[in-house]
C-alpha cells in the first residue's frame, strides 16, 4: 500500500525558524511511527496567519491584551 500522509498545521504567525523546523521533524516523526509511512513520504505544510486575521469568540488575536 502506497501511502503519502498529508498534515496540515495552521499557526499564527511568531515564531522562529528553529521552532518552525522543530515542530516539522517532530510530526514527520510522529505520523511516521503511527502510520509506517516512510518520512520521505510525510508532507507537513505550514500556513501562518496574522494575528489580525484570527480571531476567537469574536476578538481578534491582535486585539487580545
């Protein structure tokens, strides 16, 4: 069976490069171990909004204090 798992992750926006990466190894492993999908095959694809583009019961994450 030919598998390509497909994770899909939605952030706001802020954090680092490193955290970033990080956060990509540590679901490629996770799927990998869970699925037995190979890691070349896992895709994990990264949106990033802006807080004022988000919001939650009605405020925006960038009105938040």
């Amino acid at each position: 069976m030919s598998t390509m798992p497909i994770v899909n992750i939605d952030l706001i926006a802020g954090r680092s490069q490193e955290q970033l990466k990080a956060l990509v190894q540590d679901v490629t492993t996770a799927v990998t171990k869970n699925t037995g999908a190979p890691a070349e095959h896992v895709h994990v694809i990264l949106r990033e909004m802006q807080p004022d583009r988000y919001g939650v019961a009605g405020v925006l994450k960038s009105d938040e204090k």
